[in-house]
C-alpha cells in the first residue's frame, strides 16, 4: 500500500489563492499615501507574513514610530478584505487538488497567517471550500514561522503533525511547517526555496498529484 498522508495543510495567501497581486497593490497604494514607494523588493521581505512586520516595516519606511504599525496593519486587512471579497482567483491547480483529496476522503485544512476576517473574505472570493478546519493567524498565540498554527490545525484533526502534508510558498511558512514536525512541499512565490529534510519543492499546485504527494510521504 502506498503511504499517504492522513491530511494536507494548505497555506492560503500565493499558495491556495492568487492574492499576492491584490496584496501588492494594497501595499503600494497604502505606501503611497505615507509619501513612500512600495516595489516588488519589499513585497519580497514581507513575504508570509506575519502582519505585524507589514506594518511595522511600512511605518519605519515612511519614518513613523513603530507603534504606528499596528494601525497600518488594520488599514492593509481592511482595503485586503473589499479587494478578495469580491472576486480573487484560485491558483493554477488548486481546485483539482482539493476535488482529488474530497474523493479520496483525505480531509485538508487551511492554515494562513491572515486573520479570520481576511480569510473569510477570500474564500468568499474564490468559493473554495470543503476544509475540515481552518487556521487564522489570529486564532493562536503565535503565528508563523512558529508552528503553533500547524499544530492547533493537527490537533483539531486528532491527528499529528508528522502524519500531514504541508503546501507552503514562503520561507516563512515553510519554517513553520518544517517546525510543526510535517512533511513540506515548497511552491515558491517570489523567493526560491530549496528541497531539503521532509522538504519537496514543486513548480505549482499543478504537479502536486496523488503521485507526488505519495513519493513526498513514503519514507
């Protein structure tokens, strides 16, 4: 019998839905109104999060105290939520995936940095669903690249973390997972990400079939 996993987690933001787009636009408009420009280089060193280094390295571009972060990260979920909420795509790839494990009775779970709010607007966007549990980055004490989210998406599973998969494509995700005791496939987004111990790297959620996910879990 080949091993599978007993579930696969899924990351949300540039993994399971293209919102990296909206999230570059949200920054840049935001970065503008602080008198500041916002490239691709920056979006590159907030790459997964967690929210509060957005914030926090948004105000120390345009000169502001860092306490004034925790605003700007309100004022970036909140222009987030009416860009996703309205319609975002799915990645390349990820609906067949979710369809495959809904037929082969593998649950899957969401597990983003985002907050519940954000979340929820996304899959609103992208009418995606069927996920066993879903992790916010504002449902645990510590977020990524700590493991606590994959951890409290395990235990709500009654499973272990070492018995799932993880879908990741930022350095900071992928830390997490790697931490949580998972199995790891990178899908890098804008920063390459190297196979390494329990880490497969794939070029989309396209190439991760139930082959690939059998040769990622079988030791």
């Amino acid at each position: 019998m080949p091993n599978l996993p007993l579930a696969v987690l899924f990351d949300m933001d540039g993994l399971l839905v293209d919102s990296e787009p909206e999230w570059l636009l949200a920054e840049k408009e935001l970065a503008a109104s602080l008198g500041i420009s916002w490239g691709v280089e920056d979006q590159k060193h907030c790459l997964g999060g967690p929210l509060r280094k957005v914030g926090e390295y948004l105000a120390t571009r345009a000169g502001l105290p860092i306490e004034k972060g925790a605003e700007l990260e309100d004022q970036i979920i909140s222009m987030m939520v009416e860009r996703v909420q309205g319609g975002v795509n799915a990645m390349p790839g990820a609906r067949e995936l979710i369809n495959k494990l809904t037929s082969l009775d593998i649950p899957f779970a969401l597990v983003s940095a985002s907050p519940r709010r954000l979340v929820d607007a996304a899959l609103r966007g992208t009418k995606l669903s069927g996920f066993a549990t879903i992790v916010a980055g504002d449902e645990v004490s510590r977020t990524k690249p700590f493991p606590d989210p994959y951890l409290e998406a395990a235990r709500r599973l009654g499973i272990s973390a070492s018995d799932c998969i993880v879908l990741e494509d930022s350095a900071t995700g992928v830390a997490a997972g790697l931490a949580s005791g998972a199995m790891v496939v990178a899908i890098p987004h804008l920063v390459p990400i190297l196979p390494g111990d329990r880490l497969q790297v794939a070029s989309s959620l396209l190439e991760v079939s139930l082959e690939f996910l059998t040769d990622c879990f079988t030791v």
